[in-house]
C-alpha cells in the first residue's frame, strides 16, 4: 500500500508539472510560486486545524532556511518547465539525489582525516559521476540554444532541492510535524513569489487560463499529502525509489499532451540519472536518515 501511495504522489506532481506548463502562457514563474504557496497555505492552515497541530514553533529560523532554499529550488524549477521538455525538468530537479551523494562525498573528503577513508566511498563517487554523465547525454542533444540558461536553472533547482531535503531531515530530527513544516515552506513561497511580483510585474486575470492556477496548489498539497502516507510506517528502498516514477510519467505527459521528442541519447541520458539516483538513495540511507521528501 505505501507503494501505491508514492506512485499516487509522483502522479500528482507529474501532473502539476502540466499545469504548470499550461500556466506558463498566462503567467511568469513568481505568479506561479505565489499562488501555488497561496494555495498550498490555505489547505494547510485547515489540516493542521483538523489536526491539532499548533503553527507555534520552537525552531523558527530552521523553517526560514527551508522555506529559503525549498522556494529557490521551486522557483528554478517552476521556470525550467516553462521553457524545457516536461520530463527533461522533472529529471533535472529529481538530481537532487546525486547532489547529496555529491555533498556527502564532499564530507568524506574534507573528514578523511579522521578516519573515513576516502577509498571507502568509492561507490559514491562513481554513482555522482554517471548521475553528471547523464546530465551531459540528456541536455546536449535535447537542447535549442534558447533553452540552455533554463537548463542551467533547472539544474540548479536540483542542488536546491537537495539542500531542502536535508533541512527537512533535520526539521524531523527535532519533532517538527509534517504538516507545519509544509506550511511554512507554503508561506514562504508565497511571500516570494510575492516579492518577485513587484519586481518583474502581474499579469492581469483572464479566464480560462487563471483557472490553471488552482490545481496548482492542490496537486501540490495532495501529493505532499500522499508522500507523508507512503512514508507513515517507515520508509523502504522500494517506497524511496518508486519516486522516480515521476519522470515516467512526465514522459508520458510530455509526449500525449505537448508532443515533446527527445532523441535516443537524451532517454538514455535520462535512464542514467535515473539509475545513479536511486543508487545514491541507497547508499545515502547508510548516512541519511530516510524522511519524506519534499516537493521539490
């Protein structure tokens, strides 16, 4: 049942990725973040009301750090979908695995001194190699020249999101409750987005292309909601990995909804990152703490 619930989860957030998509003609990126993290906060202030769940934290500037780099990382990818292939952004942020096996080795580098042999994380290191090889196969062929600083955001959005990811361990290392964690993380995204507005201008509602933004923050929220399900009575390598069903079906999306191509090297490419991605989920589970991943 938990699988179900992952795969439920990467489908809701394939699925955002198309509104997303579509939102994109009638909006720029800070509209989007505002009004998804707008959306996202409302529900969120309900559920944890349901729930019991006080907003008051004892760990404020734990939640800044995230909402900061989590809205960041949401941004990046948020405009890389606008502008790439529907799968080619997903895979590009779903690189969040490999850059932690990235900052893991790092780790090992600058400790190896006090006894973690640098020898010892050689699976690492060769996993953060084909997960970088698989960048270059999937973006060189698949890229128009106008589209390569949106793969270089993308990619960016991936190191962000791997950043939120392991606030968000920490985050449930002291007993923050999921849900007031993902309701500050919606808070902030909206005060940036927010922010962003009255920098590069809102664009005036006009149906039914405002009709986009709704689903947008609810198929955030719902798949958040299925991601904390699945790992409700504790987290497997299968559960773990199965989000990188996601990409399967942003691929999907892609090629039915807005007949994205990509070339053979660009799939297998993409099969690379996919592959080093759950190796690195694997081989960081020895140092990680498995938690729920966040969107992003």
């Amino acid at each position: 049942m938990q699988a179900l619930w992952m795969l439920l989860a990467s489908l809701f957030f394939a699925s955002m990725g198309v509104c997303i998509k579509f939102a994109a003609a009638h909006f720029n990126s800070f509209e989007t973040v505002f009004y998804r993290g707008l959306v996202g906060m409302a529900f969120l202030w309900g559920l944890t009301r349901w729930q019991g769940v006080s907003l008051a934290t004892r760990v404020p500037m734990m939640h800044a750090w995230r909402s900061l780099v989590g809205t960041i990382s949401l941004t990046a990818w948020f405009y890389a979908i606008a502008l790439l292939p529907l799968a080619t952004a997903m895979t590009l942020n779903y690189m969040s695995s490999v850059w932690i096996a990235t900052f893991l080795l790092g780790g090992a580098v600058l400790t190896q001194a006090r006894g973690s042999p640098v020898r010892e994380q050689a699976p690492l290191f060769f996993t953060v190699i084909a997960g970088f090889v698989g960048v270059g196969l999937m973006l060189r062929p698949s890229f128009h020249h106008d589209q390569a600083f949106a793969g270089l955001v993308g990619l960016l959005s991936g190191v962000f999101a791997a950043l939120a990811y392991l606030q968000v361990a920490a985050l449930s290392k002291v007993g923050e409750p999921e849900s007031r964690t993902v309701f500050y993380f919606s808070l902030g995204s909206a005060l940036a987005g927010l922010l962003g507005m009255m920098f590069v201008g809102a664009t005036p509602w006009h149906w039914p292309g405002a009709l986009w933004l709704l689903p947008i923050g609810l198929l955030a929220v719902f798949g958040q909601l299925c991601l904390t399900r699945a790992y409700a009575q504790g987290a497997t390598m299968v559960v773990a990995n199965l989000q990188y069903s996601g990409i399967v079906f942003a691929a999907l999306f892609g090629i039915t909804v807005f007949g994205d191509r990509l070339p053979l090297i660009g799939w297998l490419g993409m099969a690379l990152i996919v592959v080093s991605g759950i190796a690195a989920t694997v081989l960081r589970s020895r140092t990680v703490p498995p938690v729920p991943a966040e969107e992003p």
